[in-house]
C-alpha cells in the first residue's frame, strides 16, 4: 500500500490553501474493516463481544464482561466476514447471518462461544432464514421463519439452537409477515390488500384468521405493530392513521382502547427503548434533522441524563443485561469514530471500551450540517451538507467559493438520509467536494404525507427534489453549476440515470451503483419471497401486469432514453444481485454500447446488492475516486494497490477511467 497514498491535486479544483495542505484519509481507514464493531453484552453480562477482523475477514470475538482485552475470535469465516449477529438467551451462545456471496439466502448459525464450535441451523440451499423471535422465557429456542416449502412464504418454525432441530409452528397460507409473542404464540399476521394497503388479522380460534386492524395504502409505511407488554395483553404500535407522523400508542387488547405514550408533529417514531424482561417502554426516539429522546419511563431518565453528559455525541444504548445493571452504550458523532462505554447503573459510571476506528480519531474529518432546502411546491426537505475542512473559514456553513459538489441520493428509497459520521461523506469532503446528502419526497421518517407524495413520481417530483436541491446548492453559492456530480446506491442508482438521461447537463458525471434502468424488469424480478408486497411496489412505482402500467414505467425507466446521455457514467453492480438483477446493469451498459455512448461498468462475481467485501468496497471507490478527479477536478489518492485481494472485473470502460487499466493490468498480474 506503501505507493498507493500518494495525494495529487488537481490544478483545477476550487480548493483553498488550507484544504490543499489537509492531509488526504486513506481509503483503507473509511471503506476498509472496522477495528471493532457492533459492540454487544450478554445478556448475563458475563461477556461482552464484537465484530473485528481476523486474517482481513469479520468475525465475532467474545472476551469476559470486564476484561475486554482477553478478546478472542469464536467464529472462523474466511471469506465474505460476519456482519449480523446477536447473542441467545442461553448462556455462551451467539447466533449469526452469512448468505453466499451476496445472494442473500441467509443461514442461521449458532456459536458455543466457549468450544468456538459453530452449527448451521438452516442448512438448506437456496432458502432465506430470517430469525424472528428470540426470547428469553425460552432460551434454548428461537423463531424462525424459512421459505423452503414455498419460495414465496416463510414458515414459521421453532429451532433448538443446541440441536438444529426444528418443529413447524405454522404453515404460511399466503401472509407477507407474523407478529409472535415472547411465549412464541404466532399472535398476528399481516397481509396487503390490492390498494397497496395492509390488513393485521389474528387468529378466530376456529383454525382460521379474521380482521383486527385495517391499514390503508396511505398508512402503511407508518402504521405497523411493534410488540406486546409483558403479559401479551398490550399491543405497541407505530401509528399514523388518525395523524401525519406517526406516533407511539399502546391498544389495549381485551378493551381495543388506544392510548398514545409519545409523538413529536415533524418526525415519526423511529426508536423505541423497552425493558429487557418487564417489556414496558422507557424512551422513545423521533429523527427530524437529529435524533431525540422522550423519556417515558422516569426510571431511566436519571440514567440517560448522565449518559448524556459523558462525551460528545448521539447516545444509542445497543443492548443491556437481563438484571438490567450494566448497559452497552456507543456515541455517534458526525467527526468521528463511534465510542463504546459499558455502564454501570449502580455506580451510575460509564467506563470507556474502545472506539470502533481507531485511526479516524488522528485524520482531519469535518461536520455534517442539517440544511433544509424548499422543494418548487413547498415541501421542506431535510439534507445534509458536509464541506472541505478549511472551505468554510467564517464558520457560517457556507464554503467561501463554491466548491465541486457530489449529490448522494440514499436507497430505499422508503429509507432516509441521517445525521452522524458517514465515511463517504468524509471522503469527499476530504477530496474537496461539498456533499449534499437529500431526503427528497418518498423517503420515510418525515410523516406520511412526505412519503406518499413520493407515489408514482419516480422520474418525476422525487427527481424534481433533487434538481432543487441542486439549484439551492448553486444559489448559495456553495457548488459550481458545471462541476456537480449525481451518485447513490440501489435507488439512488436509479436517480443518477436519471439525472444523465431525463435533465442532461445539469449532471458533470453520474455514479450509480446497483441501481435498476428498466422499472418493468426490475419488478418482473423482483426476490420471491417479496411477492407477498407486491402491491406497495405497484401503487408506489407502477403496475408492470397492465399495459397502462408498463406504458408508465417504461416512461419513467432510464434505458428508454439512453440517448440523451451526454455526460460520463460509471456503474457499480454485483453479479449476485437478488433485488436489482445484473441485467438492470447489462441493459443500460449494452444499450449505449449500440449507440456508442462511452460509460465504464464495474461489475463484482461475488458481490449481491451492495459490495460488503472491503477489498472490493475500497477497489470500487477508488475507481469512482480517479473518475471524480477527471470530471470534477477534485484531490485523489492514486489507485495504488487497491485492487489487492479484490474480485474486480470491467466488462467495459477501462480506458474511460485515468488510471484504471494500468490498475487492472498490474492486478492480473499479481
């Protein structure tokens, strides 16, 4: 890597002197593995664990509760790494996710943390476990639900996690979802109804399910079931149905008396705090620009007041013993690496762990502000603004002279943009580019009206967002109308075509990584087991079973107007893709070859929706890093070794990119 951190600057580049003397962060320090990660207590507080490399890999390590440094590795992936796990309820037992190269079939393992012997509990090909319940009333077994009687339905059965052995709790006769109790009753199912609404039935003790809550089309990305009290009697609900945002409410089962616990008029619910074992909720969060905490429960308040003085940051507490006595606490900040404490309420005294990157705390990182920009028809949308370290000098939130700027559009794009540290974010600023990250209509967290005014505007309003948040940008002088770049991921894949085929030239460059070009296949090939929501899919984006339908989306769908591209594009995808499928990527690419129209494309053999290998995470961002430079004229790091132990293929486009078919060349060679 010696070679690879040479900083060149571009003459070009609107850079003050003090970004041009900032030292450039190595790829490796964002987009490489965390030194520890997803810090966790047991739930008998006899041991604490996280997710740190092994050999360049991932995996759970597990030390005793207060001595963090005997650390040891009790899992042995070797290849794509471990990032989703939890402890059982029974004592020494881990349970963990790990699909195949991306594909997102996920097994359920489970680790006797003391042996280091590790059991898969769904060893079946081709089938996606989802874990849903883990209680501690049964602690030697969990709920989960597999779709390996049909590729559509999950099932819902009961697996010891010492054995494997599982029982069938209940067959799925058509439900895209459960609700179950901590006794692991199936309690309630949820199913759509054809006007993209859902419909909550329980069951009508004859063997059969019958109505119990109606959520209407409008509702239903904000009105879900949450849980139960401590004795099944209380249900919790995220409900927006006699509101705009939704609120906190408990129902009453045996009476059906609602009655609400929190809300806040910007933001919905976004958080809950609950009890471990009495199952009542304490706080409740709501995420508007930042996240805050209400307090429902006077017990803790004393408990998150302190928290709350002892270092800068967002407080999330990410697990707590069974007793209650000792929590995991991590602080997320936007300028720094998240930090881990484990508190004592009896001592009321939180005792520092380690951070999860150590070497961010040494490179120059920058804040991220909240912006609210209006949209042409008055909506307020809450973005998020990080500059170059010296380009703001009065400290106004504005740079000096307007800057490059790279727009990031989020996934989801039911999902929203956030407030803390984004290592994205901090790569570009550090390169010299503004970044404005948008919530445009569509996304969640801002009430339903927000939402819904995102249905059927995919290429429309939710582009329009974006293109005013350009313009903003430009106005306040903080980005050079001709040096502005479009990238994002999955959905904002989509939107950065969007942005070089329905409004060319306002875009330098566009980057889109797993993103769909054709809405019509993109929903033709959708995973099975999303069928059961199909119908949010067709009144949100478009109905590809009618011919009105794939007459709207082929309108709305990038491919139908490649010929309008006119700026540089560089596509990222993974070869295993269960949700945007290669071909999304290989339409567009092959399109444009047929009219010669220049793009580099990045494809993954063993990457899904999204590159979760680091060595290909760091592999794609420097390409997009030399890309930016040539475009936008920012700072780069040169390629280097970057490609080391990456699965990197570029089945076009090589040369499109400075540097990248030396890079290839040396690779193939290695």
């Amino acid at each position: 890597m010696g070679g690879s951190h040479m900083g060149i600057a571009r003459d070009d580049a609107a850079t003050g002197a003090d970004l041009k003397s900032t030292p450039l962060i190595p790829r490796e320090v964002l987009f490489g593995n965390p030194d520890k990660a997803m810090a966790r207590l047991s739930p008998d507080g006899k041991h604490l664990s996280y997710l740190a490399p092994v050999d360049g890999v991932l995996n759970v390590w597990v030390a005793p509760g207060d001595q963090p440094e005997k650390a040891e590795p009790v899992t042995q992936d070797k290849k794509r790494g471990i990032r989703m796990y939890s402890w059982s309820y029974t004592p020494g037992r881990l349970l963990y996710l790990q699909d195949s190269d991306g594909d997102e079939n996920y097994h359920i393992y489970s680790v006797d943390v003391e042996k280091k012997e590790t059991i898969d509990l769904t060893p079946i090909e081709g089938v996606k476990a989802q874990i849903e319940q883990v209680s501690h009333r049964s602690p030697s077994v969990i709920l989960v639900g597999l779709n390996d009687r049909d590729p559509q339905l999950h099932d819902i059965y009961r697996i010891d996690i010492l054995s494997g052995s599982k029982t069938l709790v209940e067959e799925n006769p058509g439900f895209a979802g459960y609700l179950t109790d901590d006794d692991y009753h199936v309690r309630f199912a949820m199913k759509m109804t054809p006007e993209g609404g859902q419909s909550i039935l329980k069951p009508d003790g004859k063997g059969g399910w019958e109505d119990f809550i109606e959520i209407g089309p409008k509702d239903v990305l904000t009105t879900y079931p949450m849980g139960f009290n401590k004795d099944g009697t209380v249900l919790y609900i995220s409900d927006s149905r006699d509101r705009n945002t939704s609120a906190f409410e408990a129902i009453d089962l045996n009476t059906m008396k609602e009655s609400l616990i929190a809300e806040d008029p910007r933001a919905d619910l976004s958080d809950v705090m609950t009890h471990p074992t009495e199952m009542n909720p304490q706080a409740a969060a709501f995420t508007y620009d930042r996240k805050i905490w209400k307090v429902i429960d006077p017990a803790i308040k004393g408990d998150l007041e302190y928290l709350e003085s002892v270092t800068d940051g967002d407080v999330e507490v990410v697990s707590r013993t069974l007793d209650d006595k000792q929590w995991m606490v991590a602080y997320v900040m936007d300028d720094g690496p998240i930090r881990y404490y484990r508190y004592d309420r009896g001592e009321k005294k939180a005792h520092f762990l380690f951070t999860n990157r150590d070497e961010l705390e040494k490179q120059p990182l920058v804040k991220m502000n909240p912006v609210i920009v209006k949209s042409r028809d008055g909506l307020n949308l809450v973005n998020y603004l990080s500059l170059p370290k010296g380009s703001d000098s009065d400290g106004d939130g504005f740079p000096d002279q307007p800057l490059p700027m790279v727009l990031l559009v989020h996934g989801g794009p039911w999902a929203r943009s956030e407030w803390g540290y984004d290592p994205e974010h901090q790569w570009l600023a550090n390169r010299g580019y503004a970044v404005l990250d948008v919530n445009f209509r569509g996304s969640t967290g801002f009430g339903k009206d927000f939402a819904n005014a995102g249905n059927m505007e995919w290429a429309g309003k939710m582009h329009d967002d974006l293109i005013d948040s350009v313009n903003w940008a430009v106005e306040k002088k903080i980005a050079i109308p001709e040096k502005i770049a479009i990238s994002g991921g999955s959905y904002g894949g989509y939107a950065t075509l969007v942005g070089l085929t329905f409004t060319p030239g306002v875009f330098a460059c566009g980057i889109d990584i797993v993103g769909p070009s054709n809405l019509i296949t993109l929903l033709e090939s959708i995973p099975p087991y999303w069928a059961p929501m199909i119908e949010m899919f067709t009144t949100r984006v478009g109905d590809h079973r009618t011919e009105e339908g794939k007459k709207f989306l082929t309108e709305r769908s990038p491919l139908s107007k490649v010929d309008q591209i006119e700026d540089p594009l560089l596509i990222g995808q993974g070869a295993n893709d269960p949700r945007v499928k290669q071909a999304e990527a290989d339409q567009i690419v092959n399109a444009m070859e047929e009219k010669k129209i220049p793009v580099t494309y990045v494809l993954y053999p063993d990457e899904g929706h999204g590159f979760a290998r680091p060595e290909n995470r760091i592999s794609f961002f420097a390409v997009m890093e030399a890309f930016l430079a040539e475009y936008l004229g920012g700072r780069y790091e040169a390629i280097g070794e970057d490609f080391k132990g990456s699965s990197i293929t570029v089945p076009e486009g090589k040369d499109g990119v400075p540097g990248l078919a030396a890079a290839l060349a040396a690779h193939s060679n290695e």
